[in-house]
C-alpha cells in the first residue's frame, strides 16, 4: 500500500513538472499574461480560526508546547487519578520496571557519589558561611524527594559550590554576623522561598524564562565564581585567621599579601597543598582515561580519611593547623519555626530566594538536559522544576539549605553507571549512616584539607574550551561571556548575575530592533533567488530590486525596517545610475522570513507604499506567511497595494513585472 | 548602454534556463549523482570580513542606521564646520530657499495655532497643577528653540494635554500642595531633566529605545489619559470646589456624585456646556469639511473672547462662577536659580524628567513621521530628540515646563498650509505680544469654559477606529491597548503607562521565545515548498519531513526549536504509520528565515542530530544564511552533519534524497 502511494505521488509529481517546464518557457514570451497561466499559485489563505481557537492554539504553544495532558485525553476517572499521581511522581512509572540488574548500576554509583559528597558537602557549607552538618543535612532529604518526583535519571542532587558561594554572600551582605541565629534563620527562609519560586515556576509552565540566561552568560558566570571560590579557599589553604569578607578578586589578593608575614600557617599550607596536588593528580588521570574515573572521585573521601588520620597523631592542631573540631550528631532536626514568616527579614528571604533559586534551577535544567541528550529520554522541564521546587520546600523545613543538580557529581553518577534515580536514595542512606555514626571522626579534619577539595571540585567550571568556541562562533556572546566573567571575579557574585543577564536582554532586544534585511540576486541558470553577499555570482534584474526582510514586523522595528528599505533603495538607484543601468521601477520584498506583522508593521507598510508611489516606484511583495497574509486582508493594505502585486515566489513576481525574458 | 546590459543578461538568462529545465529533467531520472549536475549550486559561504569590520559595520547598523556621517565624507575643513553647524541647526539649511510665498503660509498658520494654543496654553498649566501663565512661557521659548533646530516642517510645538496630565500627577504625588513654591522648582527640575533625557538619546543616538512602546500600547495610553483628562474637568465644568485629587475613574465620579446636592453651580454648568457644545459642533463641522478647519481652530479663542466679556458685563463671578482671576504679564522671568540640583527633590525631578521626557518624545516623534509621510521629506530621529531636548533645557531655564509636538496644533497647523517651521515662531511672537498686553484681560475667563476647550481638545485622542483595527488585525495589540487604556483610567496614568511597557516588553519576548515553525509541502507542478497550513494543496513528500524555523535560533528559543522539531516528527510518523505510508528517513529544516544562530542554537542542533540519529533519521539542511553557514563552518558542525548534507533550496535537497523522480 504504502508503496503505491508513493508511486502515485511521484507519477503526478513527474507530470506536473513536464508541464511546468514547458509553461515557464511559455511565459517568458508574453509576460503580460503570465498570472493567469496555470503554473501560477496564488498566495494562499489559511482557513480562517475562531478567534477562541486561535487563542487557545497560541496558549498552548506558550504554556503547554510539551502537550503534557495529551495522554488523559480519553481515559477513565479512575485511570486520570493514576496517571496524574504517576506524573506528579515518575518514580510510580519507572518503578514498575525497577529490576535487579538496574539496581546493581544504581547502588554501585549512589555509593561512588556518596563518597564524593561527604567531603564536599563539609566544605561547601562553609561556602555559604554554615556549619558543616547543614551540608550533610542537605544531601540527606533533597535527593529523596527528588528520587520521587524527578525525570532525571543521572542527575546527582545536594549542594553545589556555586550557589553556596551565592547564597553565602547574597546572606552576609544581609546579616553579617555569620555565626547569629539569625543568619541560619534566614537561610533557611532563602531555601524555603527559593522552593517556593522554583514550585511556581513550575506549576504557572514558566519553565521558559530559565531560557533567558543565555548559556554564553553561564560559561562566564560558572567561570568567574570557580575562581571566587578558589581564591576563598586561600584562607584555609593557607591557614590565614584574619581574611577579608568581601569576594572580589582585588580585596582577597591583597588580603592574602598583607597576611604574608605573620598569617601564613606553613603547616596548614603543607597538608593542603600536598592533599591538592593528589586531588589534582587523580582528576588528570581519570580525564586521560574515562574508565579511571573512580580515582578522581573516591580521592576527597581518602584525602579526608588521610589527613584526618595524619593530624589525630601528630595533634598538628596544636601547632596551628585548623580543623573541624565541633560536628553535630544526628539526623536533620525540624527547621519549620525557624523560617521568618514575617519580620523584617521576610522580604530579604524572599529576594534571596528567588535569586538563588533561578540560579539554582539554570544549573539543574542544563545538567538534567546534557545527560538526557546523552541517552536519548526526555527530560520534562516543567515537572524538574516542581520536583526541586518540592525538594527545597522540604529541605527548608529539615535544616536544609538551597540544593540543586551538582555538575561533578552528576557526572560521575552517570559514568558509575546508574540507571535511575535510585542511586540518589543510596546516596541518601550512606549520608544518613554517616550523620548517626561517622560525624565524630570529622572531628580532627583539617580546614585545608576541605578548601584543596573545593579547589580540585571548581577546577572543572573554568571552560577555556567553551570560551573559545564562543570567540569563534560569536563575538558577542564572547562579549557576555566575559561581562559576566569579570563582573563576578572584580565585583562580586550578583553583579556578575546581573550583568550576564543585561547581556542576555541586551541581545534580544538588539536582534528585534535591528534585524537583518538582505539584497537577492537570482542564480544564474535557476529561478532561485539570493543574498548576493553569500552568492556573489547572483546577478541583480535590470529595473528590479528584490529585498528580503529576515524577521517579523513588529513596532520595536517596524519604522527601521521601513527606513532600511528606503535606503537600500537610494543606495542602489545612485549606484545604478553610476553605471548607467536603468532605474529602479519595481520594488521587490520577499517576506518568506517574516513570521508576522503587527499593526505597526501595517502602518510602516502603508508609509513606505506611499512613498515608493511618491518616487514612482511599484511594490511587490513575494510569499507573505498565513498570519502576514490574514492581517494583510484584516487591514485592507492588499487593496492598497494591489492583490495582483502579491505573488508565491520572487521569480513569479519577477516574470510577471521583470524584463522580458527573465524569470 | 543600460539597454545593452539589459538585454545581454536577458539572453544569458534565457539561455541559461532552457539548459537548466533540460538537465533538471535529466535530474530526475537518476538522482544519485544529481549533486554534480551543473545546476546545482552549493550554499555560499560569504568573504570572511576581519574581526574589527564585523564589529564596526554591527555598530554602525545599530547606532548609525541612517549614515549620518555620509555627506562628512571627503570634505574640506571649513566646510565641515560649515556642514556641523546647519546638521545641528537645519534652519541655516532650509533658511537658504526661504521666500515670501513660503512666509505666506507660514504667517496664515502661524495666526490660526496662535490661536489655538492661547486658551489650550491656560487649561493645560492647570492639567499640570501650575499658574495659568506658565502655559503662555512655554508657548513662547520651547516654539522659538525648535524652528532653528527642528526637522519637522509641520509639527506645532507647546504644552500638550497627556504630558501635562503625567507631569501633574507624578509632581503632586511628590509634593502634595500643589501652591508651595516647591512644587514649581520641582517642575523645573523635571522639564531641565526631561530635555536632558532627550538630548542624550539623541546624543547617543538611542532613539530605537522609544520605539518599544508600540503603538498599540500608546493608541490605549492616549485614550485612557483623554478619559481621565475629560474626567478632571468636571471640576471645572461643574464648579465643584471640593475635588478629589486623584484621577482614577472611581474616585472622580464618586467625587461628582457625592457634590450633587451642595456643590454643583448651575451658572457655571450653563456656561461650560453651551461653550462645550460649540466647541463641538465646529469639531464636527470641520470634520465634515475638511477646508473649513479653520472654524475649529479659531473657535477656542472665540469661546474665551465671548465667554469672557459675558462674565465682565454680568459680573458671573459674584454668582460662583470660577474665574481666571489673576494673571502675570509681562516675558518669562529666568528660573535658573530654581532647579533643584541638590536636595532631597533632586532625585524625584530626574525620576519625573525621564518619564515624561520619554513620553513627550514619544509622541514628538509619532507627530512628526505621521506628516513627514504625508509630505514625503525624512525626519531625522536623532536630531528632533537633539533639538527636543535642547528646547526643553531651555525652557527649564526661562519658567516653562516639559513641551512638545501637539497632536491638534500640528494638524491645524498642516491644513492651514505651513510650510517651515516658521510658523512656529509666528505663533510664539503672537504668545509674546499676549504675555506682554492681553493678559490683563484674561481675569475674567470663566474656568468652565478652559474646562469646554480641553475636553474639545482631548476627544480626539480617543480613536476608537484604531482600536477596532487593532482588533482586527492583531488580538494581542489590542490586549496591549486594552490593558493601558483600563490601566489609566482605573489606577493612573503612570500606571497605565507601565502597564503599556510591560505588555509591549511581553510580546517581544514571546516572539523570541516561541518561534513559529512549519511543515513545509511541495506546490503542485512547481519546485517552491510551502506551509502546509496555508498551502493545503502542498503535497510532502514520503519518506521525508520538511520543517522551517521561521526565527533566528538563539538561547532563548534554541531549546523550544529542538523540542518542537522533535515533536512535530514524533507526531509525522505516528500519523503516516496510521495512513500506512512510508516511515521519516530523512528530516529537512528550511533555515531561509534563520538569519542568525547563536552557541546555543549550535548546541541545540548538535543535540538534534544525535537525537535524529539514534532514531535512524538523516539531518539535512537548506539554505542556511550568511552568518548561520559561518558559524555551522566555525563551530566543525558541517563536518559532524556532513558538507553534501547541506543544500541551496529544500528542492535540491528533496533531489538528492527523495524518492526517485520527486524533485
């Protein structure tokens, strides 16, 4: 059957083009007659919409464009009750499924991650100006919830460097006494609000504007805070007690210079460096070779069983090397009254949160959407978002703070060869036996020991590759690359976020104010017509000047579009009669790439129509699109110009008002 | 010699077609070595511009549009002061071919806007909560400063009823007695401000940014600021004397009602609605007949002419009727010294000046394009905001507040025949001889009949014909209109005016967020390919799917373009398994729309093709763009897709890998 059809199809394809052929040569003769020959297609109209449906369509592809109720259509009451659980928690979909072997990738990798994150989890806390134990607590709840409500299945959740250092320095500019209850209190409302923004997010379909930062603007900003965060690491590093508490790049150096003399701990500086160079040392070799990459990743978890065990017997503490001393035993305590509800902090909380959760958010969608590419599921947006926004919300109420998708630790998740999101709930539990059993034997850990770790972790979010893929491909998202980059090494962290998204805006708005128009010439021994800057070898009609406008018409540029015409027109006439070619009678614009048109667009029309029949020149346009073609009529402005003055094709156009000959 | 050119392109042409439609036939029969036919064109990659080219010819496009340096170009030193001097004042230009015939138009308008701005001098000062007299100052310097420096040869400049309106209601809402001298100085301030704002957007050449308010946004912002303006001469039409100070709907009429039984004043109620319907049949008389404008421009001053000497001879006042009462004579005393420079109001007044500078700008320029249009001569953005700004510091010098083009006058002005601007120093020479002797005689002009003229004046600006073609032709510029008109007149004007912002923000972002795509299907008998929703004779052709993205592929869209290229295939083939027609080998995207990719839009693509590969389906590109075929070359993304994937027009592409005989 379906043979025929395209037999079928091909055979009145093979005999329409035989006959095309021959009418096209036949039209080049007596081109005053030419529109009524067959061959001609006229610019079609769509059927036209209800205005309800056209509204409900244009919803649906902002809101809805994934279709997510597509599939309740038609099922039971009963059936939508479970499908509706079974998206609100995919674990109920997948879990069905869930067999041994899987749960063999999933435990052997969710201990891998977990040995990873242990460490870092004491060290990013610090980031975010918090005890240690807040780390643990955070990759103890989080990755549950989101074992059950997330779509990822590589993604490894708790906290993450950048956003710690976010969060740390977002919290410190409001309370700057760090060790105040307050400041875990607010914390805590940060994390609530920022669940609460993700949530929202999610719920309203708003996923898009996560979409706005631009992944040039993350390259720079990951960059600049990899760097914030390394030279943060100093202190500890070097064993400095009296550090700055601002984070640019000036204030730290000239911190860690002044303390030369009498701050420096040479001790300190000897674990850490040493403890560094391992770290550097296993990442390397787990990059050489891929199948290492365990080294890389159970190496902060020997670090700190090594160093720990190196102070415990030589009490270097003693002689100045700062360790963990206090660490709190147990399980994640109730943090519900503790979140400012009112008060003069709620509208920081909230400003925080919604900061930290963006930023938050941006990085888990690109992490869950790398390794969705990479084994080809779909990753909804939406639903990510209410599941962090859930696990954050939890989180809040558990002494958690901020967490998210960790970039290092999702990759490693991923090459131990988890298969779902089980791994995060093994994780969970070594976290759990960690916080009831282990904590005490952080106690002699070293600080410096913490800071190589971050150091090593960060080390990777420096992508020089990325930045010159950028300066190759386009300067100006080099351009936002590297705003965002100094703005967070010379400033701090929220200028950088700001000016990456400034940036970001500034593009948007630059290619809808000033967008590209092109002259088209026609290839030689085709009816294809084309920019004659790409194809020098296109050659202009005598008389003719055929335009493209390569965006929609809307009022940010509808009035340049116009005037860019004009002069493209001016500009060629001058040249034209330079060269002693004939003047230009007819006015070409090829609308193929114009998408719509509003009624700024129309007005602009109907000035530059009536300024071309002020300079006896006729327009023409060639293959308006359904919606241009609609609001076209709407307005009348096909009067205007002339129904016959619109044609499907430039060549159309070209044989009905070109020379004679010409086609 | 143009006839020659001409007819050797034709032959070759001619020539050049018939071989062509010869070997497309021949195509046709073996389609696997058509890739080295003769026709076939290869996608062009254009001269590769060095680095500061790119940057400088982007730059110029953006801020230079109009090539304002041109005619600087290869000129002696003298004559380029000389060329300076008339760019910045255009009089010393057109001044050159100035006449007596040009003066009699200009006198017979400059008379007739005299004597419309006179009385709409005196309402729209107390629209701004200042002294009647203030009206008449910024009558006479802004008028005088624009004609040497102005581009526009019709435009009638003075107080205009919408920014007097904003400026009343942002300046009280700052000082709320609206008699201190304080809130005087604070309209100076904001006037010297706005004339800042404007000179630098000129300066900087900035002007694209007044054109994201669209003009459905200010078609809404006008009528709901005339409403609200109508509304608030109920006061003085009604001689109420206890007024609301706010200007929403609700509180206005509540205000009206509540004054029923007290506060109404019969006498003057008579005298504001018979003026009122004068003013209004000469409105529709001169509608009717457009030559006799005249009646309408002159009957204002008729109004406070005989409305004045009536209330002088029955002595009205002594009844309750409101009257002028005092007025200054005499030129504008300088207000230098009065600016707040420093202060707590100096950041109110910057606040206030770019607001309404904006706004008046806004409309200045609207003004101006409308007539430049119908006379076809071209306005220079850049320069009218130069000379807008100038005029208006100046004017916050010499005691008057924010000016600009004024809709009525400039209309009157136009059809009583002006030919330059020197109309507008006719007018402002005759508000010069009023300030100086008529003054006195104004005491006695009712309030109510100040009142009449400018609900006459603002009618107007409620065009409910516009919004009806908003309607038409573009749902979501109606929403736009809708939402600033209900915006002003049931909060305020300011918030109407961000109400107008936001949504005219909203659509280019939905523009660039969600782009348009189509599937693309072969016309009947031709080689064009069109959108199967308009064209719904376009057949597609099996085994294949032709997709176009109608937008430049950017971050922040470049994700939504994937997914959706991904679901329109998955919805292809579920149907054409239902129709039992052939599965998708092969995935066509159109990138003619696609003018620019970014590193997203790259990443986007990579993602596509290892997707598209998986599911055993060919990538294949058509006519890529300039700037895309560069950045697809810079990025190694044709290596990874494969050079003899990528195709001049989707019917080469078809060719090589459609179906036999389909071309």
């Amino acid at each position: 059957m379906s043979q025929r059809v395209s037999d079928d199809a091909m055979a009145e394809v093979i005999a329409e083009t035989r006959s095309d052929s021959s009418s096209r040569r036949h039209g080049g003769g007596d081109d005053d007659f030419v529109t009524d020959l067959p061959y001609m297609h006229r610019v079609g109209t769509p059927p036209k919409q209800p205005l309800f449906q056209e509204i409900k369509h244009s919803l649906m592809e902002t809101f809805f464009a994934d279709k997510p109720f597509h599939k309740f259509k038609d099922q039971s009451g009963s059936r939508k009750f479970v499908l509706a659980l079974q998206s609100l928690f995919p674990i109920l979909e997948w879990g069905r499924d869930y067999n041994l072997k899987k749960f063999r990738g999933d435990f052997v990798s969710g201990l891998t991650i977990a040995s990873l994150c242990i460490p870092q989890d004491l060290a990013y806390a610090k980031l975010a100006y918090l005890d240690p134990w807040y780390g643990l607590y955070s990759s103890f709840v989080a990755p549950l919830v989101y074992a059950f409500m997330g779509t990822s299945r590589d993604i490894a959740i708790g906290p993450v460097a950048v956003v710690s250092l976010l969060l740390g320095s977002l919290l410190s500019s409001e309370i700057s006494d760090t060790k105040s209850h307050d400041y875990v209190r607010l914390a805590f409302t940060a994390t609530f609000f920022a669940g609460v923004t993700q949530l929202v997010l999610g719920v309203c379909r708003l996923g898009f504007l996560i979409d706005f930062l631009s992944h040039a603007a993350i390259v720079g900003f990951m960059a600049g805070a990899a760097i914030t965060i390394a030279l943060q690491q100093l202190k500890g590093l070097l064993g400095i007690k009296n550090f700055t508490t601002k984070t640019d790049i000036v204030s730290v150096l000239h911190s860690v210079w002044s303390n030369v003399h009498h701050g420096w701990n040479w001790e300190t500086i000897l674990i850490g460096l040493s403890f560094l160079i391992f770290l550097l040392i296993t990442k390397y070799i787990a990059k050489r070779n891929k199948k290492l990459f365990w080294v890389s990743a159970i190496s902060p978890m020997i670090s700190v069983v090594v160093s720990t065990f190196f102070v415990y017997i030589t009490r270097a503490d003693e002689k100045g090397v700062s360790i963990v001393k206090h660490i709190k035993s147990g399980v994640n305590p109730s943090s519900a009254n503790e979140i400012f509800f009112s008060g003069k902090y709620l509208g920081a909380g909230v400003r925080i949160g919604i900061v930290s959760g963006m930023v938050a958010l941006t990085e888990a969608v690109a992490i869950g959407r790398t390794f969705a590419a990479m084994k080809d599921y779909s990753l909804d947006g939406n639903k990510e978002m209410v599941a962090m926004g859930t696990m954050n919300i939890v989180g809040s109420l558990t002494s958690s703070y901020v967490t998210t998708g960790s970039f290092s630790r999702s990759a490693v998740n991923f090459m131990a060869g988890c298969q779902t999101a089980v791994s995060n709930i093994v994780m969970s539990i070594v976290v759990l036996l960690t916080l009831l059993v282990l904590t005490p034997l952080f106690k002699y850990t070293p600080n410096a020991v913490l800071a190589s770790i971050i150091i090593a972790a960060v080390v990777n979010l420096v992508n020089i590759e990325a930045m010159v893929l950028l300066w190759k491909i386009d300067k100006f998202d080099f351009v936002a690359c590297m705003g965002a980059f100094f703005g967070v090494i010379f400033k701090s962290v929220e200028i950088g976020l700001l000016i990456a998204v400034a940036i970001s805006f500034a593009k948007i708005l630059l290619q809808v104010t000033r967008p590209r128009t092109a002259v088209l010439g026609k290839l030689p021994g085709t009816t294809v017509y084309r920019n004659i800057q790409q194809y020098p070898k296109a050659a202009q009609i005598p008389g003719m000047l055929i335009i493209r406008i390569d965006s929609a018409i809307y009022f940010s540029n509808s009035n340049y579009i116009k005037e860019r015409i004009l002069r493209w027109l001016i500009e060629e006439e001058s040249q034209r009669t330079e060269s002693e070619l004939p003047g230009i009678q007819n006015l070409i614009v090829e609308m193929s790439p114009v998408t719509d048109i509003d009624t700024s667009g129309i007005h602009a029309f109907e000035e530059l129509y009536k300024t071309l029949q002020k300079r006896e020149v006729q327009l023409i346009l060639a293959n308006p699109g359904p919606v241009v073609i609609e609001k076209l009529h709407a307005s009348k402005l096909t009067d205007l110009i002339g129904e016959d003055k619109i044609f499907l094709t430039v060549a159309d156009a070209v044989a009905t008002f070109g020379p004679k000959g010409v086609k």
